[in-house]
C-alpha cells in the first residue's frame, strides 16, 4: 500500500521528538513551510511532533529511507547509537548540519508530497475504479437480475411449451372429435332431410285426415241425434212392448194353470189318461167301473178337465219353460210372478221347479233366472240397472226354516214373517243373498238342496211334506228416464197333496198331514177370495199364504203347475189335483199393475 510509507515516517519522528527537543526551537520558522506536508499526511499532532524532531537523526533516516524504504525502525536505532552520547556538536555544524538537515527534510517533504499527490492520484484514481467497478457490479446485478428474470422466464417457456404439447395433443384429439361429429352431423343432416319429406307427406295426410275428420265429425254428431231419436224410440217402444205383454198376459189370465203328465217308468201313457189330440188345453181321465151285479155292461166314468195348457209326458222342460217365460219377462217389466207346482208326491213337482243338472233337463227356477240375467243385461243398453236379491225359504209343520243357512245348527235362528210399513213381507233372520249372475243362484239352489237333504236324514221324506219357496226380489232402476220398477219372483215346490189314510195318521205324520192340507187348502180359499173380490182375503191363516201375500192377488200374476202321476194306482189322488187346479183355474184375479214408481 501506498500509505503504509507515510505511516514509517510518523513513527520515526516520534521516536526522535526528545533528541530534537532543542533544535525545535530555533526551527520553528523554518520549519512552518514544511507545516502543509505535516497536514497533508495526517493527523496535526504528529505534523507538530514531527517539526521537533532531531534533524540528523532525521537526515540519515530519510537517507536510508529513500535508499532501502520499508522498515525505518532500523536505521533510526542504528543512528540513535551512532549519534547519541555524550559527543557535543559545534553551532556551525549543527547549522549546517540542520540546514541540511532542512533541506533534506524539504526535499522529502517535495518527495512526500510528490509520492502524496501520486498516491492522492492512484487513491482517486482508485476510487473512480471503485466506482466504476461498483457501476459494473450495479450493472452486472442488473444483468444478473435480467439474467434471472430470464430463468424463470425459461422455466415459463418449458412450461408454456408442455402446455402447448398437451394442448397441441388435445387439439388433434378434439379435432379427430370434430371430424366424427361432421361426419355424424353429416348422416343426420341426411335423416333430417329424409324425416322432412316424410313430415311434409304425413302433413299433407294429416290435412286430408283431418278433413275426413271433420266430415266424421259430422256425421257422428247427424249419428248421435238419431241414436238418441232411436233411443227415444226405443225406450217408447220397450214401454208399448210391456204394455202390450201385459195385455196378452191378462187376456190369457193373470191366474194361470198348467197340467203337466208325468211320463210312465217305462213309457208311454196309461189307458185312463187321455189327452185331446186336437187342442193341448184339455185332459180326460176315465174310470172303468165294473158292474156289481154282473148283469149290466162296465160302466166307464169320464172327469174332464180344461186348463190354460196340457203337457204330456213327452214334454220337454224347454218346452214347459217357453210358456212360463212370457211371465218371467213380466216379472222384469214390474209385475210380481208366483209360480206354484201342485201335486201329489212323485208326480213330478220338484223336477218341473228344479229339473236335474244336465241342460236339457234343467227346470223353471234356473231357467227363469238365466232368461232374468240375459234380459236384464239387454235392458242395460236402455239404462237400466237392475239389483237382484235371492232368498230360500222352507215351510215345514207351519214353521219357516232358511234354506241358505251356513251356520251351525245349533245356533239356527227362528223366523217370522213381518209386513214392513209399504206392505213388502220379510222374513225375519232369513238370509237375504245379493246375486248378479246364474251361476251365484245355481250355488244358492246347491246350497238348498243340501239343507233340504240334511233334515231328510233325520226325518224320512221329509221334502215332499214340506213347501220349497224360491223368491228372487227385482230392483230396476233407469235413472236417464227417472223411472224404477220392482217386483218379485216366487218359484214354489208345494208339499205333497197327498190325502193321507186316515189309520195311519198319527202322531207327527198326523201334524204333517194337517199342516199341508191346512195350507194348500186355504192356498185354494185366498185364490178363490181373491177371485171374487172378497175384501177379507185370509191370507193368515197359514204361512204360505202370508209369505205369498204380495205374489198373490191384485198385482199379481200367478201360474200354478198342476203334476199327475200317471200310474193306475195315482188316479185318486189324479183326480183331486186336477179338481182343485181347475178350482183354481176358475178364479178371475184381478187386472194386473206394474209396480212403477
Ligand atoms: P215330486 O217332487 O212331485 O215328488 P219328482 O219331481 O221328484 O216328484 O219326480 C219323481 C221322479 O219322476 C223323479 O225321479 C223324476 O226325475 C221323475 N220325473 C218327474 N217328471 C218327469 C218328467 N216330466 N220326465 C221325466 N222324468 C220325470
Ligand atoms: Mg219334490
């Protein structure tokens, strides 16, 4: 460094400063020009301390100085031993000697200051490096800084190149994509194509159906007036064809008779048994009496007998039911219907009423419910609705029994027949069962037979001494024309009419034979009051006439099955079937009104 000789020489002259203590003072005015290198190289103490010092001392050491430079310390100790002691120096000498010493100094000081302003010039010139260096040190940070904006925006480009990569690859795949869909929209521009021809061939279809359309329009509203003309019509004429079934119904006789033969087990027809081959509505029986003398011819006696038809006993049951039909179709239009089979055990009462399963064979009751159903359902195309409840009662000794009973017979109910506040009869606890098809009332019938049965077991024969009553209660109601209609069908199976020996009568054989004849006889009585308008009809007097009440009389049209056995054996009990069914027969029973509400 460049200081560091200027830093020698300050320590040299203090070192020196006692030595030259002396000479200081005389030197002070010499000294002062020197004074501005003293400040010039440092601090102002040492400047002072440098003016004392001894000056020979300082002449061989700024000699040596300038000839070794460096270290001064060793000259001024080699000089202080050479100059020191006690040697005393002339004045002349010391003036000489300090002007030299003077001199010298001065020169060093030229020397100093020279060295001073090169060192000031390097030390300037040092510092103008300083700065320029620092300018380019501020200068290579900025680049620095440039350098690592640059970095990162490097690493940005790497990225912003991946990205493009990845972009680049979504790209070629969105535009593979792209190509499909255009391919896709091709076809389906293609379709839409092909769908609007067909739109434009369906729209002109469209325009000619509806124009169709509105002629069907038309002419279903032209259909609709005249289907409710027709219905109009027709509902006038269902009411004529009543009114008019109604008038032929009493013309024949709102109390009809039927006599129905039973054929021989082994077929054919008995001598005594004569039927009219001209007409069906008459029937002989004939009775050979043989001459209690023997002297006189056999006498034969003929009983007459006229009703409203005769069957034979090659009638069938589809044959049999044609004629009662007419009145079942009376029982629909409102009209209570009573149908009775009167006859003595075994001449064909039950099968008549009932018949045997197989169709051909089958009897009135199912074949009149089955004829009820199929008009029924023909009237509901007019608006009707119909309801149908169906009952079975057996009346056995003057006692009712439910032939529809399910229940334990331990627990079987009592009956009795009540007269409600509009004169309709019910039986109390009987089973009342609501039935909308054939079937349903077959079942009831089933059900019947197997109650019937039940108590025949326990007592013998006990069916032909008791009456069967079927009922089936009609409710039609036509609410587009405000009108109801009600009625009832009662299909009876009497108790044999039988006349019992009078011998063998006893006990409750004897009850039984009382309670039947008691019954159908008066049966006989309320008919015949009925006919002649007697106004005490003793319908009372036994159950089936009370039971029958509204079936019978007035209201009503009544048809009785008279059955005969044909057997040679019969021909008493023959004889009083026919006689009381054409007592029957006789009676005119009042014109009929439809039960119309
Ligand atoms: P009832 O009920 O009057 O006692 P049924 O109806 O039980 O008499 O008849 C007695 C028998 O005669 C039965 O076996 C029945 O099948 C038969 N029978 C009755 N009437 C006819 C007929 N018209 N044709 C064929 N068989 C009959
Ligand atoms: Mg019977």
């Amino acid at each position: 460094m460049s200081r560091l000789p200027v830093m020698s020489s300050k320590r040299v002259l203090a070192e020196n400063a006692q030595d030259l203590a002396p000479a200081q003072k005389r030197l002070r005015k010499d000294a002062d020009p020197v004074k501005p290198a003293a400040t010039v190289i440092g601090t102002k103490r040492p400047a002072l301390a440098a003016t004392r010092a001894p000056i020979c001392v300082i002449k061989q050491s700024v000699a040596s100085t300038t000839s070794k430079g460096g270290n001064m310390k060793q000259p001024v100790a080699s000089t202080g031993t050479k100059t020191g002691g006690t040697q005393k120096l002339k004045p002349c000498d010391l003036k000489g000697k300090v002007s030299d010493m003077v001199r010298n100094y001065q020169i060093k000081v030229k020397t100093l200051n020279q060295q001073n302003e090169v060192l000031q010039d390097s030390v300037s010139q040092s510092q103008r490096k300083i700065v320029q260096v620092e300018k380019e040190l501020q200068i290579q940070r900025s680049q620095i800084g440039k350098l690592q904006v640059l970095a990162g925006v490097q690493d940005e480009l790497e990225k912003v190149l991946s990205d493009k990569n990845f972009l680049q690859k979504e790209l070629t795949n969105v535009e593979g994509k792209y190509r499909v869909m255009e391919t896709l929209r091709d076809s389906q521009e293609t379709e839409l194509q092909t769908l609007k021809m067909k739109l434009s061939v369906q729209e002109s279809t469209l325009a000619r159906v509806q124009v169709n359309l509105r002629d069907f329009e038309e002419e279903v509203r032209s259909l609709k007036e005249t289907v409710a003309q027709q219905k109009d019509e027709l509902y006038a004429g269902e009411m004529e064809r009543r009114r008019l079934h109604n008038t032929i119904q009493e013309l024949k006789g709102n109390i009809r008779v039927f006599c129905r033969v039973r054929p021989l087990v082994g077929g054919g027809l008995p001598k005594h048994v004569q039927l009219a081959t001209s007409d069906n509505k008459a029937i002989t029986l004939a009775k050979t009496e043989e001459s209690h003398t023997g002297k006189t011819a056999d006498t034969q006696k003929n009983y007459n007998f006229s009703f409203d038809r005769v069957f034979g006993p090659r009638a069938s049951q589809q044959e049999v039911f044609e004629e009662i039909s007419l009145l079942v179709q009376s029982a629909l239009d409102g009209y209570n219907v009573c149908c009775f089979a009167y006859g003595q055990t075994g001449s064909g009462k039950t099968y008549t009423m009932e018949g045997d399963e197989v169709d051909e064979t089958r009897g009135v009751i199912p074949r009149a419910v089955q004829q009820i159903f199929k008009a029924a359902g023909k009237l509901g195309e007019q608006g009707w609705e119909f309801t149908f409840t169906a009952s079975f009662v057996e009346i056995y000794n003057e006692t009712l029994r439910d032939l529809l009973y399910t229940g334990k017979s331990s627990k079987r109910p009592e009956h009795e027949i009540r007269k409600t506040t509009s004169n309709e009869v019910t039986i109390t606890n009987l089973t009342y069962e609501r039935v909308s098809n054939e079937d349903q009332v077959l079942g009831l019938i089933a059900l019947a037979n197997q109650n019937r049965s039940t108590a025949q077991t326990a007592q013998n024969d006990r069916s032909s001494r008791s009456h069967s009553v079927f009922q089936l209660d009609i409710e039609g109601v036509n609410a587009g024309r405000d009108v109801k209609c009600k009625s009832t069908l009662c299909l009876v199976d009497l108790a044999g009419s039988e006349r019992m020996v009078k011998s063998q009568s006893q006990g409750d054989r004897f009850k039984e034979m009382t309670a039947i004849n008691g019954s159908l006889s008066n049966l006989g009585i309320v008919i015949a009051a009925l006919a002649n308008k007697e106004s005490y009809v003793p319908y009372r007097n036994s159950k089936l006439t009370y039971l029958l009440q509204g079936c019978l009389g007035g209201n009503s049209k009544t048809l009785m099955f008279v059955n005969i056995a044909p057997e040679p054996d019969s021909f008493g009990e023959t004889l009083n079937s026919l006689r009381f069914a054409s007592k029957v027969n006789d009676c005119v029973i009042g014109t009929a009104t439809a039960n119309k509400k």
